[in-house]
C-alpha cells in the first residue's frame, strides 16, 4: 500500500532542473520502504513527444525549473494515487492508466511527462523490491510478454549529424548494432583507422557519448566510410546500420 508521495527539483547530469519523486509503501509489519526516482530528459526534442512541464521563468535556470510539475506530483497524482488503494507489486499497469487518465491530454501537457513518468519510475521500483525480482522481468510480465527477457541488443553512436553538430549531415545519428558480437572495444580504433584510410584526415573527435563528427558533411559519404569499415572488420552482417533521423 501506498503510505505518502513526495516530490523535489534535482539537477540532471547535465545540471538541468528534473522531477525527483519518493514513494512510500507499508510492508506489513516492517518498517515503511522509500523508492526514488529521477526522471531522465534529453538534449532533443521530438514535435510530438510527450510535454515536459517547465516553470518558464528565465531568471530561473533559464525558464527549465520543475517547480510546476513537483507540484503536480504532490497536489494532483499523490492524493489521487493514494486513494486509489492500487499496490506496487500487481497493479504497475493500473497506476499507469490512473496517471494518464488524470492527465487527459494527448502529449500529458496538464500534469507534465515529467511529473508522470517520476511516479511511474517509483512505483515501478518499489514494485521490484516487493516482488524481489529483477526490473526487466517485473516489466516484462506487466507487459504480458511471453518470451522470456533477452539481453537487448546496444546501439552504438558512431557518426553524429544534424542540429548538435555543427556540420552539413542531415540524419543526427547514425549507430551500429553488434549483432553476435561478444566484445566492442576495438570498435574506435578500427573506425579511426578507416576513416583516415578513407578520407586522408585526422580530424576523428569522438565527443560526447562517443560520437563522431562527420567532417564529410554529406550523410551518404558517412554511411559509405561505416560500411567500408563493416567490410574491413569482416563483419557487415553482424554491424547493421541504424540510422536516428532527426532532421534539421
């Protein structure tokens, strides 16, 4: 049972004002549990993403302060989700539906994807420690999933494009995908070395979450260079190519 919901404004990793929420459940006859949880927000943002809630006041952190959404968290979702009498171990799909209905709009723009997805993150994690299970398998049965968790796939960021990057290529991402591949760290060396192969240039910068700039400026030309690597690392079968078209 749910026994109090609390909410703050923390800063980011990239020291961006972000929701916090604390979650407090009874557990029978042991001592009442807290679960927190920061809600992640990215550098990008999509035309229809859901509406992150900001107190647009510049002389606070530049108009990103959180303010309005902890408030939305305390005042709205915790008496309404207290009520509800849902609990944390069977009703993650329930909670869910209760804050999107609370909500009502089609991008969360009234309570804030920010205040939603805080409460969400917190309930699910109290729900793990109740079940004593791991994340991925308590997600993975609310879901309805058949198929037992398979480790995903990781796509690695290796030519970046678009608004961030100050060059002329148009798709922001473009990352492989190590199907079957039991080790990754050669992956930069080898890409360093076709690129200067490739190009005749020195200028391989990885920067922030290891992306590479493509000083080609033409995306054909980065997918051209990526799949001569694939060929010379003997594994274009194994690397696809995906692309992240966030266009100018």
């Amino acid at each position: 049972m749910i026994r109090s919901i609390q909410a703050a404004q923390r800063l980011d990793s990239r020291g961006n004002p972000t929701v916090q929420v604390d979650l407090t459940i009874d557990r029978g006859k042991s001592t009442p549990s807290t679960f927190r949880a920061l809600v992640p927000s990215g550098a990008s943002t999509g035309a229809h993403e859901a509406t992150e809630l900001r107190d647009n006041k510049l002389s606070v952190y530049g108009g990103k302060g959180v303010e309005t959404a902890v408030q939305k968290v305390e005042e709205v979702i915790a008496p309404a989700l207290i009520k509800s009498g849902l609990r944390v171990d069977t009703d993650q799909k329930r909670i869910d539906a209760l804050l999107k209905d609370l909500d009502n709009t089609k991008n969360k723009s009234k309570l804030g994807a920010n205040a939603i997805l805080g409460v969400s993150m917190a309930c699910a994690r109290a729900g793990v420690a109740c079940l004593d299970i791991p994340l991925y398998e308590f997600l993975r049965q609310e879901s309805g999933a058949k198929k037992l968790y398979v480790m995903p796939v990781p796509f690695f960021n290796v030519l970046n494009g678009g608004v961030h990057s100050g060059n002329k290529m148009a798709f922001q991402e473009t990352m492989i995908a190590p199907v079957g591949v039991t080790s990754t760290l050669h992956i930069f060396p080898a890409l360093m070395f076709c690129w200067c192969s490739v190009t005749g240039s020195s200028q391989f910068a990885p920067g922030a979450k290891y992306m590479v700039t493509d000083v080609l400026g033409l995306h054909a030309k980065g997918e051209c260079l990526l799949s001569f690597w694939l060929v010379q690392e003997n594994c274009p079968g194994r690397l696809p190519l995906q692309c992240h078209p966030s266009l100018r």
